[in-house]
C-alpha cells in the first residue's frame, strides 16, 4: 500500500490512503532510448493510436520537457507537469515537486471519480524518479536501436510479471515493428 504523506495546504483531506494504479507508459527501443533531440525518434502512428486510447479519462503525469515535445494539452485528460518553472493554467496543472504530483492526481481521481490510476508518460527524469513507485508498466517495444539523448531506465524483470503482449508490424504509417507489453509488480 502507498500512503502519502498530505500537504497542509490541502484542507479538505488531510489524509488518504488509497491504492492506485501507477503506470509507466512508454515506447521504447532496444537501446533503451525513448528521445533525442525533445522528440520522439520514431514515427509510430499505430503507438500514438494506443497511448491515445490508453489514456482517455485519466490523470496523466509530465515532465515539462515531455509537456513542451508534445505541444499543448492532451484533451479529455487531467494534465500534470511537473515543473519548477511554469504556471498553473486552465488546462494544465502544474506541480512543482513529485509528491505534489501524486497527491494533486489522487486527490483529482477520487474528486472526479476517476480510475484509480496516474499515468506516468514521461519523459526520461520523470520515468527515473517514479520507477520506485510504479506498479504497471505499458511498454511498447520498438524493435530499433537508434541514437537518443534520453533513456528508459534499466529495469529488474525479475520484479514484474507479462500479462499482455500485442505485436504490431512496420507499415507505411508505422516506421518500426513494435510489441505493446503490459506488466504488473509480482
Ligand atoms: N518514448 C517515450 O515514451 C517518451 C515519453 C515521453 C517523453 N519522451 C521524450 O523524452 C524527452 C524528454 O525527457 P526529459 O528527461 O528530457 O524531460 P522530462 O522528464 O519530460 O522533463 C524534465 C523537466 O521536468 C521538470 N522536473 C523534473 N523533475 C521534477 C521535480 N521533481 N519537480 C518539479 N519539476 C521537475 C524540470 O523542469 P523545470 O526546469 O521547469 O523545473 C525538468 O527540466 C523528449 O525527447 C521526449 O520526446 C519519450
């Protein structure tokens, strides 16, 4: 169980302890790059297809350089950036540390009803401070190995069990074959 230790600032609950649900959602190649230059270093219209359909109605997590790379809001999702530079706006909330960011999506998802779940999607130093609390990773393999500036952390497999792979063939569309893994903490 994660217990959270509750900011004073945050009158209405002073103490939760739930259960959720935190996901890394990531594509990634054999060698462990997943960025270069801000971007994403791949064209793969099948995996942005799934991180769309993954993500709808759920809280999702950012670093600010992951916010910048993609260029707005993601729409129909809560959207927290994690940033020790930007504003709080309409559509984005902004959290200037990790504990304000699983505190502010907890507390977002029993407010709105959501899924008990926040959305890790990157990118390379918010994978790396999360990867100890993480219990589900979606994980889409693309079978390359190109240069990056931007890794997924290693991982120990031996701590997570499969439990859904899908392989997805290169296409026009789609410049790598790929495999969509998805894996919960034994
Ligand atoms: N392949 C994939 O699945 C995937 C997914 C997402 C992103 N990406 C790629 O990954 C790259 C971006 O990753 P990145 O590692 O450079 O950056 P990032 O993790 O997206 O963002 C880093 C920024 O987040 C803020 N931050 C980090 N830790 C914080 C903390 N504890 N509290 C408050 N703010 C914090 C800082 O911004 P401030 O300077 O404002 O404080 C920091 O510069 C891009 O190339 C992107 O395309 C790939």
């Amino acid at each position: 169980m994660i217990k959270y230790q509750r900011s004073k600032k945050e009158p209405t609950v002073k103490q939760i302890e739930t259960n959720p649900t935190i996901s890394h959602l990531v594509a990634v190649s054999n060698n462990s790059v997943i960025g270069v230059d801000n971007h994403l270093p791949w064209t793969l219209k099948a995996d942005l297809k799934h991180f769309s359909a993954y993500t709808q109605k759920k809280t999702v997590v950012m670093g600010k350089n992951t916010f910048v790379a993609i260029g707005h809001a993601l729409p129909n999702r809560k959207n927290i950036v994690m940033s020790s530079t930007m504003k709080s706006s309409d559509e984005v909330h902004v959290a200037s540390s990790l504990q304000d960011a699983l505190d502010f999506a907890e507390l977002w998802n029993i407010q709105i009803n959501l899924e008990n779940e926040i959305v890790i999607i990157g990118g390379g130093e918010i994978f790396n401070q999360t990867l100890n609390i993480a219990n589900k990773l979606v994980i889409t393999r693309v079978n390359c190995d190109i240069p990056g500036d931007v890794f997924y952390p290693k991982l120990d497999m031996s701590k997570w069990k499969i439990t859904d792979s899908s392989v997805h063939q290169s296409d026009f569309e789609n410049e790598y074959e790929f495999t969509i893994e998805t894996y919960l903490l034994k």
